[in-house]
C-alpha cells in the first residue's frame, strides 16, 4: 500500500544517509536528506489527493434521481406516540430523504394534487415543514398515478417514487372500481417504489 511504500523509501533514506554521514560526505548527506524529504512530501500529497478526490472522479457518485415523497396526509396521522404525531414523523423521515438523495437531482414533495417538481430542495423542504392534515384528499391510487406521471416527465433515468404513510386498513381500503396500485406499478417497471410505515 501507499504507506508502506513510505515507510520503506524513508528506511532505505535513512540507511543511505548514515552510510554517507559515517564517511564524510556531508555534501552527499544533505542531497540525500533533501531527496527524502522531497520524496515523503511528494507522496503524502499524493495519498492525500487520492483520499480526498472527489466521488464524481473515483467514478463512485450516485447518479441524480427523479424523486417524489408521497406523505399520508390523512386525518389519522394526527394520533401521536412518544409525543410525536404521526405526521410529524413523516415529516422528519421526509426532510431526511431529501437530504440525503444525489445532488442535481430533481425533487416533488406530495401530499395532494397537483404534484409538481421543486426548484430545488430547499423549497421540497418547505412544502415538508407546511404539510397539514387534510380532510378531503383524493384516492391513493389517484396520487400515486399522477406521481408516476410525474416521474415519467423527467429526463433523469432513475426515478424513486417514496410513500410515508401509516399504512392502515382506513386509509388504505381497497378501491374495487380501479385497478390496484401495484398493477399499475408493474406497467412502469422504471420507478422503484418504497414504503415506509409511520
């Protein structure tokens, strides 16, 4: 490895400048001297840019996502646990995705419809921090579609489709008169979906 090249050139240095220091050549000690400390510094550098190098040139970055959060606003993400709301906590869990998705990547928050792209993820943040539970919202299935429809505007070949929701039987009641989401899911095998149970 890098430090153990170090070690050994700085050994090897230090070997030579004894032998000559022991036979006079002080001129001779000194370039070698010089020659080590050169060495040691080009090297360090060398480690350390390659330890701090940027992911993007280590090929290592992720890619910019297309990404809407889906939050239950749902009067049943009122009821509370360890002094938290359930909405409250999605909310955090909300404000942590974005914060931790690619850069560059594109970001919609939803709640209730129109779903729309924010300008950048300050303002998904927001429209997290503003999110009210709401007595009248349209069907998941509803919100879910015109998310995916969201998504599929997006030139950006990842798209990630987040559902915070406290996934009960009243709020998810199944809709005999459409198909199911997850039918609907299988017709866009592009968008990777996750739940994630409040």
């Amino acid at each position: 490895t890098g430090s153990m090249a170090l070690l050994l050139l700085m050994a090897l240095m230090f070997l030579f400048f004894a032998v000559a220091y022991r036979r006079g050549w002080a001129l001779i000690a000194f370039l070698s001297v010089l020659c080590t400390t050169l060495a040691v510094g080009l090297v360090g550098s060398s480690m350390a840019m390659a330890k701090n190098k940027s992911p993007a040139l280590l090929g290592q970055q992720r890619a910019a996502v297309a990404a809407v959060i889906l939050i239950d606003s749902s009067p049943r993400m009122l009821l509370r646990y360890q002094n938290q709301s359930r909405l409250e906590r999605a909310q955090v869990i909300g404000k942590w995705l974005l914060g931790n998705l690619p850069r560059d990547s594109e970001v919609a928050v939803v709640d209730r419809l129109p779903a729309n792209f924010s300008a950048d993820v300050g303002a998904a943040e927001a429209v997290v921090d503003a999110l009210e539970v709401s007595y009248v919202l349209p069907t998941w299935k509803r919100r879910v579609e015109e998310s995916i429809e969201l998504l599929q505007q997006s030139k950006l070949p990842r798209k990630e489709l987040y559902l915070i929701t406290d996934l009960t039987r009243q709020t998810w009641k199944p809709d005999a008169a459409n198909p199911s989401i997850s039918a609907r899911l299988a017709d866009t095998p592009n968008v990777t979906l996750q739940v994630i149970d409040v």
